[in-house]
C-alpha cells in the first residue's frame, strides 16, 4: 500500500466540497486571490458560517469560503462552489508557491497540483485516459488512497487525507469545526479568463502547451486547456456535470426532468439558456 494510502479520512471531505492547500501566505492572501475581498473576512465557526447566504441565485452563484493557516500551509476549503478547482483562480493561488486542489461532487472529482502559476498535474482519479503521461505523479498514490476506501461511499475524501498526510497537516472535523475567517465569493468576482469557444466533443483531448502572453497566461483557443496547458479531464467532454448541478443544490436531473447526460448530447438538447450556463463551468474549469 503506498504511503499515506490509510490516512483518516476526515468526514467533511466525503461529498460536495473543493478544498486547496497553498503554501507560504496568509489566510487573507489566499482569499484574496480567489478574488474575495479579505477586509468582509470574519472568524466564524462551521456553524455561524453555515448561515452565510450561498449556492445558486438568480445573480449567479455563490461559494463559501473557509481559510486557516496550519505551519506553512494554507488551507480553502469552499461549500456550494468550484472556484477552487478553476484554472485562473489556481494560476493566482500557486504564483510564486505551489498550490494542491481537489474536488468532489456528484459524478466528478478532480486532482490537481499546480507550481508558480503553472499547472503540473490534473487529472480524474479511475478516468485512465486522463492519467499524466510524465513519470513520478500523484496518479498511483491517489489511486491506492482510493482503493484503501473502496465501497466505503467516501467520495475523494481519501484523497483529500493523502494530502494531508503528505504535507504533514491535521485538518479533521473537528479542527475545520472551529473559527476561522470566513467569506463568501460570488462566481463571476472570481479570477477568470476570456470565455472560448464551446467544445462539443466526446472524450478527452489532449492540450498543446501554448507561449505564455505577456500577462502570463495561455491563449485560450476553443478554451480546450488550462491556463497552465494542463491535461484535461475527460469527464468534462464525456459526462460533465452543469454548474447548476455542481452547487450540490439542484436534483439529480436536467431540466427535462432526465438524467444527466454527455456534454455533446447536453448541448444538443437543453435549451440555448441552460447550454450558456453549462458551458460556462467547463470554460472556467478551462475544459471547453
């Protein structure tokens, strides 16, 4: 089994949550670079910031976010959002550090570690085709985290205590219980890059690294990499979820009242308003 494989899986991590670790800034810092306004920041426990307005309105949707610094890292851990998993957000997270993220929701989970605004590794934990190609990943080791927990309903909880386990972190409920400062951050406050075109596609397809610009960005040409010229997840173009589902909010079912589908067949029969919304998350996740 490899190391940290049977770490304690903390149970806020089982379901419907993004959470990253940064290393070397303040719990301020950090916000700030998802784009909240640190100064509206108050030290909240889980409960008080239980009652912060968050989730989908008509205005777009709303995160939560929850930050702390433990030794030299800090966390972000984010309910009823995914701004965390982003490429931009992440590219400002990890300038000048390094920054690991993970997500889980219902139907996805994502791994990600990104170095000096550059993402390293991303990729969709059993998806084999979005496995990275380099040597010496993360792939084995999350997939061993993984299969420690199988049938145990924990979503990439297991993956989120490897982590911990690797930088040597206690982040437990009841730890993450206790108050921190605490913000909510709408979407579209969040860092984000010029919307590409829309990607109908099935299956993944493999980026090509393009010249940084001179803001330090990738072109965005059909919105297909991350910034960073990561590998995508396949899910995105295979059985992508839309942002309204991802808020953990929505039923299971798409607004024809049947299960969610594929992005091509999503794109071929919702409605044009419903493929703005759906196409926006995976243009922001920068899978599109």
């Amino acid at each position: 089994m490899e190391a940290g494989a049977d770490a304690p899986v903390p149970d806020w991590a089982t379901a419907w949550m993004c959470v990253t670790f940064t290393r070397g800034m303040d719990a301020h810092e950090v916000l700030a670079r998802y784009g909240a306004d640190p100064s509206r920041a108050r030290l909240l426990d889980a409960d008080e910031a239980s009652k912060l307005p968050t989730g989908v309105f008509a205005d777009g949707a709303v995160s939560l976010l929850r930050s702390g610094r433990i030794g030299d890292w800090t966390f972000c851990v984010e309910e009823d959002g995914v701004i965390g998993s982003w490429a931009e957000p992440l590219a400002e997270l990890s300038r000048g550090t390094e920054t690991y993220s993970v997500l889980t929701t219902e139907g996805l989970g994502v791994f990600q570690y990104w170095r000096d605004g550059e993402c390293v590794e991303n990729f969709e934990p059993g998806m084999e085709h979005t496995r990275p190609e380099q040597p010496e990943t993360w792939w084995d080791r999350v997939e061993a985290a993984l299969a420690a927990h199988e049938g145990e309903d924990a979503g990439m909880a297991p993956v989120v205590a490897l982590v911990l386990d690797h930088l040597g972190l206690t982040l437990d409920d009841a730890v993450l219980a206790g108050p921190w400062p605490s913000v909510t951050l709408a979407e579209d406050d969040a860092p984000s890059a010029p919307l590409g075109d829309t990607y109908a596609g099935e299956g993944p397809v493999r980026p090509s690294r393009h010249p940084r610009t001179e803001h330090g960005a990738a072109p965005r040409h059909g919105a297909r990499t991350h910034a960073g010229g990561c590998p995508v997840p396949a899910s995105a173009h295979g059985g992508g979820i839309p942002r309204e589902r991802v808020s953990g909010r929505q039923p299971p079912h798409g607004p024809t009242g049947a299960p969610y589908r594929s992005r091509s067949s999503i794109l071929r029969t919702f409605p044009e308003t419903v493929i703005g919304k759906e196409s926006r998350i995976w243009r922001r996740l920068g899978t599109l």
